[in-house]
C-alpha cells in the first residue's frame, strides 16, 4: 500500500511537473501570438495610412465640346519627420497610360501637403492634349467630361518604413475624390536645382485672353523669395494651354523664348518676348530639395491672381 502511495506521489509530481510545462509553452505561445498580433495590426494600420495619403482631385472647365482639367495627387505627410516616396501612378480607362513611374522619388515635408500635377489637359470630343510633372503626351478617341471625372488610378507607394516591416510596398486602386470646377486659369510652376529661373504650366479655359503683368514666389512656408515684374507683359490667350513659360528669378535687360502652346485646332510654337525683368532681388533656387521641398508662384494679372503650385524639376526628384 505505500509502495502504490508513492508510486502515485511520484505520478503526481511528474503530471504537476509536465502540467507546469505545457502552462509555460502556453504562455509563450499566448506571448507569441500577441507580438505578431500587435505586429500584423500594426502592418495593416501602416497600410490603411499609406492608402489615404495619397488622394487624386480633379479640377475642371468645360464650354461645350471644349474642356480642360488639371489633375493634382494630393500627398499628405502627417508625421513629424521627412518622408522619401517612390511612387507610380497609372490611370485607366479613358486614357489608360502611366503618369508617374517607379523612376521617381517624392519627398514630402513633414506634416503638409503637396499637389503633385499629374494630368494638365486640354482637349475636345476627339482628342486631348496633357502635359505633367513627368509625362506629356496626347491622345485620340471620343472625351467628355464624365469619363475623366469617373477615372480609376492604380498607385503604388514604396518607403523605408514598408521595407522595415517587410513589405515590398503597397498597390491599391481608387478613383477621383473630388471633381471641382473652376472659373479661373489653372496650372503649376517647375524650378530646377541652381537655376535663376522656373516654367509655367498654364491652362487659361476663359474666353477671354489673360495678361500676366507680375509674379512672386512663395516658399511653402508663406517667405517671399522674390517679386518680379515683367516690362512687355505676356498673353496666354483664351482656350489654350501653354506647354512652358520661362520666368526669371533676377532682373534681365531682355528675355524673350518660344514655347508650345496647344489649342483645340492643335500645337502651335509661339515666341514669348518678356521685356526688361524687374527684380526685387537676384534669387536662384537651391540645390537641396530639402531646402525647398516645393512652394507656390502668384501671377498677377489683368483678371486678378493666380496661385499655382510650384515643384522641384524632375532632377530633385532623385537622392
């Protein structure tokens, strides 16, 4: 009888021992499946954050078979810290055709917001005509205003941060967020790292011409870089888009160049002559991006301002 006493304590002890085991493997495995639930959590909350940060918004004038638009990817950085984005950007039906490639690297400010230009177009029942921050470029087929106000965007986002926590990147589609219309002309401003000048981008949908008679430009925090006036003021005519107007950044005794300007007839080239340029000072843009992520250029013309997006050329875009 005390031999079964013991042999059944000894049972016991092993039972209690093996018990004590699987509860600490149990333990483990709870902590184990916590870690890679707070991970995968975290991995879908990166995600859903990199899926809203880039939001496409359409800006428009149409007047009968004649419309133009300006596509803009808004790019909101929400943390404290500079973020690097490799991108690309493809719209469907009815263009069908990359608008950013992978080739391109974004740098977006700490909490702002940027409007990347991806589409500036102009175009009538038959054919478009587009210029943007990468691609420029024209089609043939049937357009109206609906099919661009319904398009789907494909785009892909690649960081750092997603590398870190093992993705190769993110792809996700969406459409066109917001469609607004507009009454005045639209368009956006290119500077190029060290230059003493940038390029106008300008739709004027108006039936009317425009007169640009001055222009200053804005860093994204609110600083006046520099005010210029021009002695032979410019003129973008009505319904057209004009594909590059070069402004000086310091004061020239003379500056006059061509430049293609696209109409619902087609291109033509035009010769621009500027005048004298007046400047409040001699600026030349930096040739750090970081220096100058991007800013915003006000023309001054015969209908009131303007305010366009400036951007770093294509050039800053690498690191």
């Amino acid at each position: 009888m005390k031999t079964q006493y013991s042999q059944l304590e000894i049972n016991y002890t092993t039972l209690q021992a093996q018990y004590n085991q699987l509860q600490s493997q149990y333990r483990q495995l709870q902590s184990e499946y916590s870690s890679l639930m707070a991970n995968y959590t975290g991995i879908i909350n990166t995600l859903s954050s990199f899926k809203s940060m880039a939001k496409p918004t359409l800006y428009y004038f149409q007047s009968g078979e004649v419309g133009s638009f300006i596509l803009f990817l808004n790019i909101t950085n929400p943390t404290s810290e500079p973020m690097n984005l490799t991108m690309e950007v493809y719209v469907g039906p009815p263009l069908s055709t990359d608008l950013i490639t992978l080739s391109a690297i974004i740098y977006a400010p700490p909490n702002t917001t940027l409007a990347l230009p991806l589409m500036l177009a102009l175009y009538n029942s038959s054919a478009l005509e587009f210029t943007g921050f990468e691609w420029s470029g024209g089609f043939s087929g049937f357009y109206s205003l609906s099919m661009f106000t319904r398009m789907n965007l494909t785009i892909t986002i690649l960081t750092n941060k997603l590398t870190n926590l093992g993705l190769a990147g993110v792809t996700y589609n969406t459409s066109i967020v917001t469609a607004l219309p507009v009454n005045k002309p639209f368009g956006y401003a290119i500077a190029y790292p060290s230059s003493s000048g940038m390029t106008i981008y300008l739709d004027n949908p108006l039936p009317n011409p425009i007169v640009i008679n001055s222009y200053t430009v804005y860093a994204y925090n609110n600083t006046v870089l520099v005010s210029c006036k021009v002695g032979t003021s410019p003129t973008i005519n009505s319904t057209t888009l004009t594909e590059g107007l070069d402004l000086p950044t310091q004061s020239i005794n003379y500056s006059y160049f061509s430049t293609l300007v696209i109409t619902p007839n087609g291109p033509v080239e035009q010769t621009i002559s500027l005048g004298a340029i007046s400047c409040s000072n001699n600026f030349v843009f930096p040739s750090s991006i970081a220096q100058m992520p991007y800013g915003y250029v006000v023309l001054n013309t015969n209908i009131g301002n303007i305010t366009i997006p400036l951007l770093p050329g294509y050039g800053w875009w690498f690191s």
